[in-house]
C-alpha cells in the first residue's frame, strides 16, 4: 500500500486498501498521505472523516497528511477541525504537527492563527518552523512582523538558510525596504550561503 501510494499508482492503492480485511493506522496513513500528496486533496480529506467516524485512532502521521491537504485545498474549517484534535490529543507540540498547522493557516489566510500557533510552540523549532512563519508574513503584506521573526531567528542562535534569507528579501521586496534588502543580501555569503537565482530574481524586482 505504501510502495503504491509513494509511486503515483493511487488507484492501485485505493483498491488494496479497500481489500484488506485488518487495517490498522499506518494503512489509513499511508492511503491518506499519497491522496494528499497526489493532487487528490478532497479524497485524502474524506478518507481522514471516514477514518474519524469509524473510530481509528490518529496520529501525528495522520494529522500532517491531511492538515496538507487542508493547505492545498484552503479548506480552513476542516483545518480547524483538526487543529481542535490535535490540540486535544496534545500533539500540538509536535514539530511536523506545528509545522503543518502554521502552513496551513497561512495558506489559508489566516496568518495571525498561524503565529499563534507559532508564538505557543514552546519546544524546540526547527528552521522549517521559522522558515514558514517568516515567508507567510512575508507574503501576506506584514514585512514588520516577518523581518522581526526573521531577527529572532538569528538571536536563538539558529542559522538562517537560502529559504530564511528569501524569505527575508520577499517581505524587502513587498515593503521597497531597498536598503535593508540589499544588507541582507549582501550578509548572506558572510554566513556562508551561497546566493541562487531566486535571492538574486528577488533583488531584481525589489532595486526595480
């Protein structure tokens, strides 16, 4: 189920699926995962209710999978709906599971909710988790408050990448902060990332 699933054959894996006498969790998972991945976002949503009404326990697996499919889809009440279980079940401090929450609210449009669940993650987060943050202020208009995230960033001792430094120069771009854009840019190498043709495009259009 899973080599089919993770190999596009979604067809084939619907139909073991639907075969198996005995599931157990990572059978749902597995099904749920590569609807969701395989730009089948509504099924993935829908097998993830079925799998509710019929009682399955899920997990942080379950949750990431389908708060994606909540991302593609921009369906914030189901991604709300999960939020609620995953705040239930404790598994809001869970990285991946605070990761998929912050992006799906953000792609979703709700970037304050995002933050909340940003600002309440109290264990340790990765440079994904900020990486998300900071785009998603980024490119909702809010240049302040990503720039802000993106300074935080680097005081918690956390290296910024190529994805912390474009998202820096989007909310540069978005806000015509020339200056301050063009001292990010020209710091990146300075810490030891190595400009490509987006960080560059970036520039561009904001010197444009």
């Amino acid at each position: 189920l899973d080599a089919y699933s993770k190999n596009g054959d979604l067809i084939s894996a619907h139909k073991l699926f639907d075969e198996m006498p005995v599931r157990d969790v990572a059978s749902w998972n597995a099904l749920i995962a590569g609807l969701a991945s395989g730009n089948r976002a509504h099924e993935a949503l829908e097998l993830y209710k079925r799998m509710e009404l019929e009682g399955v326990q899920r997990n942080e697996v379950t949750v990431v999978a389908a708060l994606g499919a909540c991302s593609h889809l921009g369906a914030i009440q189901e991604g709300e709906n999960i939020h609620g279980y995953v705040k239930a079940l404790n598994l809001d401090q869970n990285v991946f599971v605070s990761n998929a929450t912050i992006d799906m609210y953000i792609k979703c449009g709700f970037v304050d909710k995002a933050f909340q669940v940003f600002d309440q993650f109290t264990s340790k987060k990765s440079i994904v988790t900020w990486n998300t943050m900071i785009m998603g202020f980024a490119v909702h208009g809010e240049a302040r408050k990503a720039l802000e995230i993106f300074q935080k960033l680097e005081h918690n001792s956390i290296k910024p990448d190529d994805v912390s430094y474009l998202a820096a120069l989007t909310a540069c771009r978005h806000a015509g902060l020339v200056e301050y854009g063009t001292s990010i840019f020209n710091s990146m190498a300075c810490n030891g990332v190595e400009p490509n043709m987006k960080h560059y495009g970036c520039v561009v259009d904001l010197l444009g």
